[in-house]
C-alpha cells in the first residue's frame, strides 16, 4: 500500500472522530479568556489580538501554503509543534484533509482543536502564478463590515443640562451621543496583499459635530504586502512590530503566566498590519522585513505619529493611552505630543539555534517628566529613549534554551532566560528566570512579568505539564517574584510575592471535556487600618473554577462554569464572590443559523472578589464582563447568513442586580438596577 493512500485511509478514520469546527471556536474562545484573566491589566493588547484570530478565523491560512511565520503567529503552537508541521509537509507533500494534522508527532487533541478553525486544506498555488496588478484587482477579495451598540438605557454623562450648568462645568455632560459606531473595508489577495480601513467612534464622542469635524474620530489606513520576491513584508500606514521576547519593544499581545505552558515565551518576530480599534499600541509609517539570504532577514521601520498626552510648556506628564475623546478636558489631550522611532532586526535563522538583533530609537518633541509620586520615581523620563537586545534561542533534541538581554542608553540591563525540557510529547518541564533593572527604561518594551513594564522585577519560574492518567492532565506553575523599589499602591521599597497554579484537565471522549483550576496569589499591597494607620502586608487571592464543555450531535455546545474567588488581606475578614453560568451555542440543519445563549448568576461581596468570563459577541468585538455585587446576566447572540455575501449578526445582552438602584458611578452611573444593550452587524462580502 502505497504512502498516499495509507494518509487518505488514516484521514478518512480520524475524519469519524475529529471535533467539529463549531466547537473547535468556542475552544480558542476559552483560550483567549484564559490569557485575559491572568493579565487583566492589558485588555486592550488582548482584544487587539482577539481581532486578529477573528480575522484569521474568517480567512483560514492554507495549510499546504503556510509558512514558519504564519504557524508562529497563532499563540498556542509550540515551536516544536511548529517545526514538526514543517517538516510533515516537507516529507509528505501537500496534505489532503486537516485530520492529517493527527498524524504530525506531538499533536495532541487539544492542539488540534485550537488550531483547526484558522486552517483549511487547497491545492498549492503554481509558482507561475506571480502577483500583478491585474491578477490582484481580479482575484482580489473585499469586505466592509459595519457594527452600531445601542444601549438601552441613559447614563448621567448623556442627560440633560441647562446652559448655565454646562458653563460652568463643561466636562459634565459627554460631548457626543451614546451610540457606538465602527467601520472596516478590507481587500486581500491570498495572504500576500492587505488593503484596508478602519473607522470607529466610541460612544460619547461627537460625529460630524462640535470637537470633531471630520466624522469618525478614529481611523486607521493600512497597505500590507508580504512573501513577494524577497521582501517578507512591507507595511505602509498604521502598522505593530514585536521582536524576541519583548524586552525591547512589543507592541503585541505578549504570551505571560496562563495553564498552557506550551506556549509561554513563545518568541514574537515581525511586522504585523494594524487593522484594528486600538488607538494606542500601534505605529505610523513604514516597516520592510528583507530576505537577504535563507537564514538571514533584515527589518527596518520608521514611524512618526501625534499622541495624546498631558502637556505643559516644558513636559510631557503623562501619556494617555484608552483613546476616549468624549469630553473638553479629553480633548485638551489629543494629539498633544510627537513621537518619532526609529529601528531595526537582524535575524538568524539556523539549525540549531535562532538569534536576532533589535535596536530602537524614539525621541519626543518634549521631554517625559511625570509628576514625581513614591511609585514613578524611575518611570521613563527624558526627552530620546534608546534600546538594544540581543536574543537567542538554542535546541538539541529535546531541549531548548531561550531568552533576550537588553539595555537602554544609560546602559542599565534587563534579561529573560527559559530552559525547557520535553522527555516526551505530552510531558515538558519549564524552568524560567527574569531580571528586570528597577531603572531601565523602554516606552514599548513587554514581557513575560508579574508587572505590566520590563522594570523593576525580578523573578523564578518553574512548570510542569504532563498526563497523569489516560485521560488526565496535569498543569501547574509556580512563579516567586520580587520588586526591589516601591510600585503603585506599595508605599514600601524591597516586596515579593508569590502566584501558583494547578489545573487538572479531563477529557474521556471527543465530545466531553472538563478541568478544574486553582490559582493563588500572595502579593504585598498597602492597607489602612480602622485607626488610619498604614503597613504594607500580603494582600491573597484564591481563585478556583470548574468548567464543563459539552457536544452533541456536532450541533450542540454546552458550555457549564462554576466560579469562586476569595481575597483578603492578611489577618483580615475575606470578601468573597460566587458565580454559575450555562451557555449553548447551536447550529441549525435547515437554517444558515447559529444560536448562542447564555445565562449567569453572581454573587460577591464587593468589587474585590469580582469574576469575569467570556461571552460571545459579534465578529471582532471581545467580550469580558465582570460580575461583582448580586445579580443575573443573560445574552443571546444570532449569527445569520443569508447568502455567502451577506452576514448579519445581533446580541442583546441584560445584566440585573439585586441590591442595588445605581450602576456604576459618575459620568456613567446609570439609574436603576438593569443594563442592556443592543449589538448590530452586517458584513458583506464581494
């Protein structure tokens, strides 16, 4: 028997069992919760990537066409999952069906459910068929895709006031309607050619009127070409770069402490179009990425942008970063300051080993001088900031030693080192070491840390991942870390702390899947006493969940949470917080219709022990509510297609409250004990 038909026989067996695809989405959605709740001080990167795989997920990369890079982008492949995929489609050829994604060595179930909606199998393109202008605008593919979110309520930043009051207190009313409104046209020829724009205007923000002329308050232009000749990718317009482990710059999501340990540190490298709302974490010009030879590339980038900030006749204060243009003092803000950067990477590509050199170089047209408090004492100041890494990655056999070392221009250091250990495909062994200078200074450097900045840390991981059982696996971490100067809300220099997980995953069949999870944090935080006295002591939280995923009949997704989460001050009363939550998601037969519900109770004592979980939402749109105080929340969300132009998808979403006749506080506290809302899109395609 032949090697080709031993694959279709082997496909045709795994196609019986393979998971179906609208399960494999919820998977990756669960995913992306998981990286949100262990880092809920960087939404807004994480939402930026949510993007991403939405779009990814939309338009699945060709499995017989993809690259190295590519398989690097999609944060839950391990690099040795990656090589082995290559090397698969190096000695066997195209594949025939995705259920040949079993037969690579290391692949494991959930892997594949992870990775199987961002793929789809074609026959690989004739080489002679080399992009032209022509050929571009004929095959090329256009989509424009429109959301509005009507909230069915008023908050006070929307009601109405007299002239007198609005004279004298401007900033009391939001300048704009409530309505949220968002526009993106992308054309794309195969993954080679992205044109596009993105528009939005957050609720509050004036359209068309007063502060805001010019319509949307927001846009975003992109030109991205990549793998044409030698140049890897040329960005033009708004555009992200990310390169090693992020110690130098890292304007990506980064890959922190969560349960999957496969793909901690995974290293970021490259130029990435900027197609999404993000008004912050992006830049503004040119980037080119160079083949100079198979094992080496050279990347160069140039940006220049306006940014909002808090400016004075000498000093930047301080950087704003939400990109909220609702009121005069947030518009007393916007595009205050210049930035101008400058950089590059040389990349090595070898055997055994990867290496790579960045160099950044940024200058604002004032100086940064945030107002001195305990805590910013060595925040980044001065008016250039200069960076150089050096990063590297080793392997043999089943062994892989990586990291970065980089410093600034006063040369003060930082560096990230990992070994990593894998006696085989289902058990590796994680051992982790950082130090980040309390002084080094970096404006977009991000890393693996227990902080959000590459400054004034130090820490030692070790994880292990293994199977336990047949159908058990075992994850757990622990991370002890030490800051040796004072940060926000420690008025103390010299504090540690500890964050620890185990999570048991179990799995008996394709169509049930559960785990249960526990995760403890010991850090020191400041706490006032009854008599007003001050002492910095460990602040603890416990958190622990329970998750059911269930399918039936490839129709069916049941997806079951149970949520508890105590934290307390040391020798002192717990706040604690309790949640249950059942959602469905369903596609039907006769219909090109998909249905999700989901209903959730909360109870907590207050915002500390506050729970959150993801929902699903409309395409590209992230959803991660918290649940604090008492109350139920219930969401229905409908995915229509009417013909294979024309998308149409809606949510309504209601959160009611038990013990309270406000919500929130401010511009947006709301009177009652009920919020909802109303989510519209329609996306077509020609």
């Amino acid at each position: 028997m032949n090697s080709l038909l031993k694959r279709v026989l082997i496909a045709c067996f795994i196609m019986s069992l393979s998971v179906n695809n609208l399960y494999g989405q919820e998977m990756w959605e669960e995913l992306a919760e998981q990286w949100v709740n262990d880092d809920e001080d960087n939404w807004s990167q994480w939402e930026t990537y949510f993007e991403e795989l939405s779009e990814w997920r939309e338009h699945p990369v060709n499995i017989n066409t993809v690259t190295k890079e590519q398989l690097e982008r999609f944060p839950f492949l391990s690099p040795q999952i990656v090589e082995n995929i290559l090397y698969y489609l190096y000695k066997h050829g195209p594949m025939i069906s995705l259920n040949e994604l079993w037969m690579i060595e290391d692949m494991d179930r959930r892997t594949f459910q992870y990775l199987q909606p961002f793929l789809c199998v074609k026959a690989p393109e004739k080489e002679e068929y080399k992009p032209d202008l022509k050929r571009i605008l004929k095959y090329g593919k256009h989509e424009l895709l429109t959301r509005v979110d009507i909230p069915l309520y008023t908050k006070a930043g929307y009601k109405y006031y007299s002239d007198e009051v609005l004279e004298k207190n401007p900033n009391k009313r939001y300048l704009g309607s409530r309505y949220y409104h968002n526009l993106r046209y992308n054309f794309h020829y195969r993954n080679q050619v992205y044109v596009g724009l993105t528009a939005e205007k957050d609720a509050g923000e004036p359209f068309f009127a007063g502060q805001n002329k010019k319509g949307y308050d927001y846009y975003s232009p992109y030109l991205f070409i990549r793998n044409i000749g030698r140049i890897k990718a040329l960005a033009l317009g708004n555009y992200r770069v990310s390169y090693g482990y992020g110690l130098v710059i890292n304007t990506d999501f980064g890959m922190g402490k969560t349960a999957t340990l496969a793909t901690l540190g995974n290293k970021s490298r490259g130029i990435r179009k900027h197609s999404s709302t993000d008004e912050y974490t992006y830049f503004q010009g040119v980037a080119c990425s160079y083949k100079l030879s198979d094992r080496w590339t050279l990347d160069g980038f140039c940006s220049y942008r306006k940014m909002d900030g808090t400016v004075d006749d000498r000093f930047i204060r301080s950087l704003k970063k939400d990109g909220y243009h609702r009121l005069y003092r947030e518009f007393e803000k916007k595009n205050m300051l210049n930035n101008h950067l400058i950089g590059s990477n040389l990349n090595y590509n070898g055997k055994y080993c990867e290496l790579g050199l960045t160099a950044v170089y940024n200058v604002f047209n004032k100086p940064l001088n945030p107002e001195k408090k305990y805590y910013n004492t060595y925040y980044p100041r001065g008016k250039d900031f200069y960076n150089v890494g050096v990063d590297y990655k080793f392997f043999w056999r089943r062994f892989s030693l990586l990291g970065e070392t980089a410093i600034d221009k006063c040369g003060v250091p930082v560096t990230m080192n990992m070994l990593r250990y894998s006696p085989k495909p289902s058990t590796q062994l994680i051992v982790m070491n950082r130090y980040y200078d309390a002084k080094y200074q970096s404006i977009y450097a991000r890393s693996i840390g227990e902080g959000s900045t590459v400054q004034n840390e130090s820490g030692f991981y070790i994880g292990l991942e293994t199977n336990l059982l047949k159908y058990v696996r075992m994850t757990c971490y622990g991370d002890f870390f030490y800051f040796p100067w004072k940060k926000y809300l420690v008025n103390k220099a010299e504090t540690k702390g500890v964050d620890g997980l185990i999570q048991l995953n179990y799995s008996p069949t394709y169509e049930l899947d559960m785990f249960i999870r526990y995760r403890y944090k010991n850090k020191e935080k400041d706490f006032t006493a009854a008599d007003k006295t001050k002492q910095t002591i460990p602040y603890i939280q416990q958190k622990c969940r329970y998750q059911l995923n269930y399918t039936l009949k490839d129709k069916l997704v049941l997806k079951t949470i149970a949520d508890y989460a105590c934290v307390h001050f040391r020798g002192q009363p717990a706040s604690n917080g309790f949640l249950l939550s059942q959602s469905a998601g369903y596609v039907f037969s006769a219909l090109p219709l998909q249905l999700d519900l989901s209903g959730t109770w909360f109870h907590t004592d207050d915002y500390n022990s506050r729970l959150t979980i993801y929902e699903k939402n409309v395409l590209y749109a992230f959803s991660m509510p918290s649940f604090y105080y008492k109350g139920v929340r219930w969401a229905v969300n409908m995915r229509y297609e009417l013909n294979k132009h024309v998308t149409f998808q809606a949510k309504y979403g209601s959160t009611c409250y038990f013990d309270r006749d406000k919500i929130s506080s401010a511009l947006e506290e709301i009177d009652g004990s009920m919020k909802s809302d109303l989510y519209f899109q329609l996306r077509l395609k020609f």
